[in-house]
C-alpha cells in the first residue's frame, strides 16, 4: 500500500497537450476514481503510472518512490485493462501465475497465492480453463485475480467494467467495493461512467481537457460543484443552467429570459459583486418541484411539458418557459425536472414548478467558477 | 473450413454447384494428371518408359527405378535431399529468426523510415529471382561464398526474409497492445513480452512462415544452378537434372526421384495445413 503523487504531471502527444500539469495526492488506501468525458486525460493519466507511457513533463510518486524513470514492473503497480488483456494461450492459472513466476515466487507460495485470490474470487473451478472458454463477466474475474495475487502497493483500473452487462456491471460493482474494503490496496479507477464513480470511490477527481476539475468525496462533487463543467458532469439528466442577469438594490434577483427568481439571503453576499452582470443559475432536475409555491421565495414557474420520460421509480420531464426579452442572448429556457411518478403531467400540459433555490447554484459567467 | 464450405453450397442452386464442382473436378484434374504421369512412368520398367499405355499403374509395374534412385551409389540422391535439407531448413529457420523481430519492430514501433521500410521490402518482391542473379553471382563472387551452401542460404533468404516479414507483421498487427502491456506490468521487459506472449500467440503465422520459407528453398532451381558447381554440394534440382544426358535422359529413375522428393513438402503441408488455411485469413477477419 502507498500514496500516489503527481506533480504538475504532463503529457503530449506531438503537438496535443493530453494533460496540462496535473497536481494531485491519492491517500494511501483511498479508492480514487478517474471521471470524465472521452479524450480528458484520465486514461493517460492512469497509463503515466503505471509507467506505460513516458510524462512529458512533472513527477509521478508512489510512495516515497520518484518513479517516472522506472519501467512498469518495477512500480510495484497492477492494472485491470479495459480488454482484460488475458493471456490467451495460458490458463486461467497461469494467467494469475505470470506475474509471480517472473518475480521469481517460489512454487509452492505461487501455488498457494493463486489459490487464495481463485477462492476469493470463486476462480476455482475455471483454473484449468483458457480464457476463451470464459464468460465476460469471468474474464473480469480472472483479471482482477491477476492483479490481486501479485499484491501490489497499488491497483491501476482502466474501465473495467465497461465491456459487462448493465445487471452484471451493477454486480461487479459492489465486489470490486468489498474487495477494497478487504484488501485495503490505493486502488485508481479510471472511468467515464459517473454512476460507477458515485459509488465506487471514496474519492472523485473530474478532469477535462487535461485539467482536473474538482476533487473530493462523491457527495462533494455533487452538492457543491467547482465549477459549471462539473456541475454539468456529475448527475444524470445533468444540472439544468440558466443565463440570468443579477438584478435588484438591497434584494438580489436572478432575472431569466421569461421569469424571476429571488436571491436567497445565505447567497446574497457571494453575488453582490456580480450585481448588474450576467451569470449561470444552475438547479438539479430533482430540485425543480412540480407545484404551486408560496408566492415569496418560492415561486411558480409556469412551463410547458415537451416530452415525458417514465422511467419506474421516476418521471423525467422536458420542459420549456416562453421566451422572454430581459436577456439578449437567452434562447428558449428548456430544463428538466425529476418528478414522483405520480404526477398527473401529460406531454402538451402547461404545468407550474418550483425551484428549490436552497439547492441552487450559480456560476461566473466567463470563468464558470462556482459563485455558490 | 469444410464445413463452412458445405454450408454456404447449401444455399446455393443446383446449377450453381454443378458448375462450381465441374470447374473444381476440372482444375483437380489439370493439377493432377501431370502428377499421374510422373507417377506411372516412375513404375514402369526401363525398357517401356516411352510405351503409349495410359493406365496409371503399367501392367509390367515395377519399383526398380525407385530401387536404383534410393541405393544406387552412383546417383548420390541421399546427397542432394540431405544438401536440400540442410539448405531449407536452414533457410526457414533464419528467416523465422530474422523475420520475427524485424516484423515486430514494423508493427509496434515508431522509426524514422518505417514506411518507406515496408515498401522497400515489398518492392524487392517484384523482381523475379532471374532478374537478380547476377548481381548476387557478383555479389557472392566478392564474399567467396560461390560453392558454398552459405551463399545459397544468403540468396533465397533475400527472397523469403521481405516475405516472411510482411506475413508476421500482419498477423502481430491483429495481436491487441494491451497484451504486452500487461506483460510488462506482470514484470516482463519489452523483449519478455515478445517472447513469452507474442510468439506463442503467433504460431499460426510462424508456421507459414516457415513453410514458405521451406518452400522457397526446397523446389528453387536456378540461382542452385549459379551458386553451386560442384556436385557434391548439389541440391536437389540440380541432382535431378545430372539424370539428365547429352543424348539420353533415364525417364524412370528421373520421375522415381521427382515423386520422393515431393514427399517432404506434402508431409510439411499436412502438418501445417491446419495454419495454412487459418494464417493465411488471420490477418483478414481478425479484429
């Protein structure tokens, strides 16, 4: 086990800077997971430790080790690939087997390691299969085993369980966390998929673009979004965002294309300097609330539902507010509002909602940084 | 194969597979009757060898030329399947060696000429070995490697290295980087990762390689003919043809060596076949 530094880390591929001087410490035994879009760097991230591409720039720690100039077995690292990447021609057994055997682990504990992580992954019965006689979701198994038997101070996961299916994924899941919990290895996950991250990590890191754009604890990166980017990114629908013009003397407004809302007093102090310029109001689709409001602080939005989504357990509704003049640039408003099932809404109705303004954001306008 | 084969006639027309299984019989037949021949003349006693009979086996069939090729002393047939031997096993086995790297190297790294590289080697394959014997007798005349088996083993693997390269660089394009890569994390060195991942993955692809190699060699005639003078060193081919005299040519023990000689390869074909077919569309459906 051991924590994993980065310093100002950089990579380019020719003329395109993948990453931009990542800054970043893993605790020891934290499961980090890697979040972002397609092409933001999180796999090469994952890749710079585990030594499998060369940094351009910046230093990669593991432990008390500088190792940017080590090869990749000499990290002490193990990595799950996307693919698996099993050995086709060995078995399962010496799939697990490899990494010791080229260590020069005596047989008898290569024997007894192989055994422990089989049992544990419930392998056993498959040693003596080659991988293309294996399910996916075994596949998986048997490369999580080869990572686990070698002990490593560090587990590296690139997507692991992109290639599973949706009810095996959800299941794969949950043991990746027990087997966390257990072995208690720094564990980096590398995925695009924010459920998996929600409740995979301990720790989230958003990157885009080369840059990380927020660390913290899954419920931190929810709540209290750094900027618009990860407000956008972490949530599913995403967080609904609004142009809105800070209006008003003693008492702030966020005027909208088409309606107004008031500025809450806990956020008064951190918009007063935005008075009479425009920023993004941002609220989650679960924080829009069908309803008629109080009139004062809450108050009714009237919008049109353009289409419905019942997804079971919820309903997903797109809606739309009238166009309005008050800012230039505003398009039509269309946002999304999550609502019990039992909403009596139909597609074409025009309904009332409210805001949970408690539960708002608001974003600078250029830079996108969180106001609140 | 077959399989596929027969499935896929299945859904055919009639007309159809008659007219497929009418080229096919005719196409057999082109290849073999010739084959036939050889076979029939090689069973039939000295005195009959021009005879107008055209059964397969002659009524008067007889493994005499077989007996005079296998033990006479003066043919020295033994002589030239073991310099033929040597020289083509030799040969596929260099090029394998040589090949197998440098086709790696084409398919994984980046190089200053890697491009142009590969298209070098391709175009040297169109250039018949006819064309290029003279600058090899030039060439093997300055090494002094004329009547020498190093000289021939040089020349066909001129022909069998750009080849088999292009063979194993295909087929190593299709084998997924991440397998290496986990090598190296499980603690091999790139060179590890080659050998105890990426050449047992390949073995379809090592063994036509080889094959055609072995091939290139085994049936090659006329660069044998410049490079090897002395009779001792004679392969095959060239043995065969010492059958052959000014004024009268020995038919039977002729054919007889033709059919033994044929048998190496037909063994190594059925031993490899199984590669053959699947190698050669590898690098075609593979992902």
């Amino acid at each position: 086990m051991a924590e994993v530094r980065l310093v100002n880390l950089a990579k380019a591929f020719g003329p395109v800077q993948v990453l931009k001087g990542i800054d970043l410490t893993i605790p020891d035994g934290e499961f980090v997971v890697l979040l972002g879009p397609s092409g933001c760097g999180k796999t090469t991230t994952l890749r710079l430790i585990a030594g499998l591409e060369e940094a351009t720039g910046g230093e990669i720690f593991i432990g008390d080790r500088k190792v940017n100039d080590l090869p990749p077995k000499e990290r002490d690292i193990a990595m799950v690939f996307q693919s698996y990447a099993l050995y086709p021609h060995m078995t399962v057994y010496d799939n697990m087997a490899f990494g010791l055997r080229l260590h020069g682990v005596r047989r008898e504990e290569v024997d007894q390691r192989v055994m422990e992580a089989a049992e544990m992954l419930e392998l056993t019965p498959l040693l003596a299969r080659k991988p293309r006689a294996l399910s996916g979701g075994q596949r998986q198994r048997v490369a999580v085993g080869r990572a686990i038997v070698r002990n490593p101070k560090v587990f590296l996961m690139d997507e692991p369980l992109s290639n599973l299916d949706a009810k095996l994924r959800v299941q794969t899941r949950v043991e990746l966390s027990k087997l966390h919990m257990k072995l208690g290895v720094t564990t980096i996950y590398v995925t695009h998929d924010q459920m998996e991250a929600m409740t995979l990590g301990n720790l989230v890191v958003i990157m885009n673009q080369g840059i990380i754009q927020q660390m913290g604890t899954p419920s931190d990166v929810y709540d209290r979004p750094a900027n618009k980017f990860v407000a956008g990114f972490v949530g599913s629908p995403p967080m609904n965002f609004f142009p809105a013009f800070v209006d008003g003397e003693e008492e702030l407004f966020f005027q909208m294309a088409s309606f107004r809302l008031p500025v809450l007093p806990d956020h008064r102090a951190a918009l007063a300097p935005y008075r009479g310029k425009e920023v993004v109001f941002g609220i989650r689709p679960e924080d829009v609330n069908m309803g008629g409001g109080d009139g004062a602080v809450h108050i009714p939005v009237t919008a049109k539902v353009d289409v419905l989504e019942l997804l079971g357990a919820e309903i997903f509704l797109y809606l739309s507010s009238p166009e309005g003049t008050f800012v230039a640039a505003a398009t039509s408003l269309s946002f999304i509002a999550r609502v019990d099932p039992s909403t009596p809404a139909k597609e074409g109705d025009s309904v009332q909602v409210v805001f949970n303004l408690g539960r708002s954001h608001a974003f600078d306008a250029d830079s996108e940084r969180a106001i609140y | 194969m077959a399989g596929t084969f027969f499935k896929r006639a299945k859904g055919d027309s009639s007309f159809k597979r008659l007219l497929i299984n009418l080229i096919l019989i005719v196409a057999c037949a082109a290849a073999l009757y010739p084959v036939l021949r050889v076979i029939t003349v090689s069973l039939r006693p000295s005195g009959s060898v021009f005879s107008m009979d055209l059964s397969l086996i002659p009524p008067d069939a007889t493994l005499a030329s077989y007996q005079s090729i296998l033990f006479d002393p003066k043919v020295g047939f033994w002589t030239w399947i073991g310099n033929s031997l040597m020289v083509s096993v030799i040969t596929a086995m260099v090029a394998l060696i040589l090949a197998a790297p440098a086709a790696y190297a084409f398919s994984r790294f980046k190089f200053a000429g890697k491009q142009p590289g590969l298209i070098f080697l391709l175009v040297t394959q169109f250039f018949p070995a006819t064309m290029l014997l003279l600058p090899l007798y030039m060439m093997l005349i300055q090494l002094s490697l004329i009547n020498n088996f190093w000289g021939l083993i040089l020349c066909y693997m001129s022909i069998a290295l750009p080849f088999s390269i292009w063979i194993l660089r295909g087929y190593f394009d299709t084998i997924p980087n991440d397998l290496e890569e986990a090598a190296y994390i499980d603690g091999t060195t790139p060179l590890g990762a080659f050998f105890r991942v990426i050449l047992p993955l390949s073995t379809p692809a090592l063994s036509i390689t080889a094959l055609f190699s072995f091939m290139t060699a085994w049936s090659e005639f006329i660069i044998a003919r410049v490079v090897l003078q002395k009779q001792a060193l004679f392969t095959w081919p060239l043995g065969t043809v010492t059958l052959q005299g000014a004024y009268y040519t020995n038919w039977g023990p002729f054919s007889a060596a033709a059919v033994l000689i044929s048998i190496p390869v037909v063994v190594l074909f059925l031993l490899t076949s199984k590669f053959l077919v699947s190698g050669l569309t590898l690098g075609a459906v593979k992902g």
